[in-house]
C-alpha cells in the first residue's frame, strides 16, 4: 500500500511539483493549502508523513508542529524552510520536526530525506517491537509499547522527541553519548551543528522526571563528553 504524504503548503507551485514528484516514487499525496486545513486533515486521516512549510496563512508551521506533536498518534515531520533563516531550522527541530529543507530546494534531495525518514520511522518500530519490554530504573518506569513514562507512580507527560530521546539513553544504560551522536541516533543525519537542540530537549525532560534538575538521578552529565543514562535495576528489561 502506498505511503500516505500530506504536504502542507500555500504556494501553488511548490505544492504542484511536490505532489507530481512525490506521486512519480509511488507516493499517495494530498496538499492542504492552510495550517487550518492541514489540521483538520491530520486529525481526520492518518498519514505516513507530513511536509510542512513554516510560513503558512493563519496558524503558520512551527504552531501546527507543536499542535501535532501533542496528539497521541506520531507522525514523521518534514519542515520546508526559508534559506536565511536558521532560527526557523532551529525551532522546528525544537518543537517535534524530524527533519527539514530549506527554499529553494532541490527536488532529489526532498526526495532522499523523505525515503531516510521513512527506513529511520521503520527502523524505529522494528527496534521498539523487538523490545516489547518495559525499562525500571530508580523509580522511572517506561512502557515502551504503550510509549508512557512513570517516576515513582506518576504519569509524566512526554512528547515524541522527549520519549525517543529518553528511550534511546535508558535502552543502553551507562553508556556515554555526545550531542552528535544522540543527533544522529534520534534525530537523524543533517543536523550538524544544532548541538544545542540535544542540550533543550535534555533539560526539559529532566525537568519532567527528574526529582531535582540540578541533581539528576537518571539522565547523568559527563563533563566534557556528553550524556549518559544511570545504571538499570537488575537486569532493567522485563517482559
């Protein structure tokens, strides 16, 4: 069955030659033309992906990113960016974006990011199925299935971003991460240089399960290197 697309995005041109190169690789396409139509039609219809421009009529893309990333159900995100403006780069892998192009674009490369974010969400569910199991840790309890996270009993509210992030340390306890390296485990390539993404996502998920920011239990700093998850209780991983 062909992967659904939703692009969403008010310049006529660029919504035509996505939709007909899009359809060319096998894709189902469908183009909503405002942040108000491209809501109504996420929530719906179930896509496989979205591309998203940020500067939209109405509620403009980073708004409808954030809005997404609050629903339930994941959906890979693809912004389309302006070519001078890093900080819309930067607030949307902020607000939940798995990824980004910036205007003017070239056709094979959008192409090359879309199939890399569809092996990178397959990947993602292969790894997550082969897990089934739940992770302990101090307290922390991860669902990995069902994607909900506890601390001592109580449901912390994690967004898509925050729950990978935290999966991806707490599947390989002790181990040390670099900014790098956990930009390319959960976000994926082509985001050399927002570093800092790495650093705001850590401090709000400490903010959320960690009983102290300033004196984490889970999500352990290694000055000078980077990150690392503390040590599981027992074995950590249960069926």
């Amino acid at each position: 069955m062909a992967k659904q697309i939703l692009v969403v995005e008010d310049d006529l041109d660029i919504g035509r030659l996505l939709e007909m190169h899009l359809t060319d690789t096998a894709y189902a396409v469908e183009i909503a033309k405002t942040g108000e139509d491209g809501l109504q039609c996420v929530l719906s219809k179930r896509y496989d992906l979205i591309i998203l421009d940020v500067m939209l009529p109405g509620i403009d893309g980073l708004e409808i990113c954030r809005q997404l990333r609050s629903l339930p159900t994941y959906t890979p995100i693809l912004m389309l960016t302006a070519k001078s403006s890093e900080i819309d780069r930067v607030l949307g892998l902020e607000v939940g974006a798995d990824d980004y192009v910036t205007k003017p674009f070239s056709v094979r490369e959008l192409l090359a990011r879309v199939k890399a974010l569809f092996r990178r969400s397959e990947a993602f569910r292969d790894k997550t199925q082969d897990l089934q199991k739940t992770i302990r840790a101090k307290g922390l309890f991860i669902d990995v299935e069902k994607r909900k996270v506890t601390v001592r009993g109580s449901l912390r509210d994690l967004t898509a971003k925050e729950f990978d992030l935290l999966l991806q340390f707490a599947s390989h306890p002790g181990r040390v991460y670099t900014r790098s390296q956990l930009l390319d485990s959960v976000w994926g390539y082509g985001h050399d240089g927002y570093e800092h993404t790495v650093n705001s996502h850590i401090n709000r998920l400490r903010a959320k399960i960690e009983k102290d920011s300033a004196k984490p239990d889970f999500i352990l700093t290694v000055w000078g290197v980077g990150y690392k998850f503390c040590e599981l209780e027992g074995s950590g991983l249960k069926d």
